[in-house]
C-alpha cells in the first residue's frame, strides 16, 4: 500500500523563514524511519499566503505514521528538530491517504 501523509500548517507569526530552514533537516532526520519528503509548498495567494504551508509525505504504510511518537522520543536528534518545528507551528492538521491504481 502506498501511503501519503499530507500536513496543512498554519504557521506563527514570523515563523515562515525558520520553517522553510528547518523542513529538510526533519526531512533527512525522518529517512532511517521509511518518511520521504514529496514536497513542502506555500501558499501563494490569499490572506494568509504568509503562514500556510502543506507538507506532503510518502511513508511506507500507516504504521510508519503511528510509531512516529516512539521514534522522536528514542531519537535524541530527531526530538530536537521536530521540536524546534513544532515552535513555529500554531495549527495543523493531518491526513493519511493511500493510493489506488498507477
């Protein structure tokens, strides 16, 4: 099963540079775990162009999205750059999906 975990971000206020900065460290941190990065997108239009992200995410199957948890808190590493992600971060919310077909 191919499985796509897509994460709309609502950054906080002047967190947008650090965010950017910060997602391929998490990005190369999350590797060893199956987590590829697809890609890390901005809005580009509306009111809120400035503090909305997505962030899309190819994992192997879902329980590499539930063991994530478990991986950050024995990874002292990870732990730190997925904290300092979370700092910019003021909202989220996360969708697993699977691919049909080719």
């Amino acid at each position: 099963m191919t499985v796509y975990v897509r994460v709309d971000i609502y950054l906080e206020p002047n967190h947008g540079s650090r965010f950017i900065e910060l997602v391929p460290k998490l990005a190369e941190s999350l590797k060893p775990y199956g987590w590829t990065l697809v890609g890390c997108y901005s809005r580009i239009i509306g009111p809120d162009n400035h503090y909305t992200h997505m962030n899309l995410w190819h994992v192997p199957d879902v329980s590499a999205y539930e063991n994530l948890p478990s991986q950050i808190s024995k990874n002292p590493e990870l732990g730190r750059i997925y904290k300092d992600v979370r700092e910019c971060i003021l909202e989220e919310k996360i969708h697993l999906s699977d691919r049909h077909g080719s």
